[in-house]
C-alpha cells in the first residue's frame, strides 16, 4: 500500500515527488521456519545454496527478503527532477527502507 505526490515545485524547473509505501509480508511463517531451520536435502535447499555463499546465504534471497505474515517493511522515498535546459535534465533519487522481521519465528 502506498502513496506518493508527484510534481511538487517550490522553485521553477525543479519538481520533487515524494512516496511513502507500507510493504506487508504474505508467505506463511511454518514453511519459512521450515525452509530456513537448515541446509536439508528433503527441501531443496542446498541445491539452491550452491550458487550462494557468505553467513546470510538462505536459499530465498538474502534474509531477510522472504517477508511472512509476520514481517513487515516501510520506504519513503523522494524523487527530484531539475530541467537545466529544454532537452537537459538532472534526476535524483533517494530512498530509505526499513524492515521489521519477525526474529522469535526464525529462530524455533
């Protein structure tokens, strides 16, 4: 769920847009608890880990990506444009995105 404002100006030739997104998990937590208990061959999971490596290697992405029900992330966001010239312009875009894990599941 989200919600942005686009072409904010307060000065000419330069328009801002700012974003504010809620991203809530949808996988099931027992097939994550599953899945990431350990390197199994029953799931799958080191076939995946193969082409993976370092101390946050879980099959799925790096964890924390595999967002369950219980995890949760939040990003604002601001975008800029400035028009140097009629066919010139400059972007610039910066973004901030902080997650909310559920560790007490992820450690059973």
């Amino acid at each position: 769920m989200g919600v942005y404002l686009k072409d904010i100006s307060f000065i000419d030739d330069l328009k801002h847009t700012f974003r504010v997104n809620y991203i809530g998990g949808s996988n099931s937590p027992a097939f994550a608890r599953r899945y990431l208990a350990g390197n199994n061959p029953d799931n799958g999971r080191s076939a995946v880990l193969d082409n993976i490596s370092g101390p946050n290697a879980y099959g799925l992405g790096m964890d924390p990506l595999y967002l369950t029900t219980r995890d949760s992330a939040f990003e604002i966001g601001l975008a800029n444009e400035y028009q140097v010239y009629e066919n010139f312009q400059i972007y610039f875009e910066g973004s901030y995105l902080a997650t909310f894990i559920d560790k007490n599941e992820r450690q059973k």
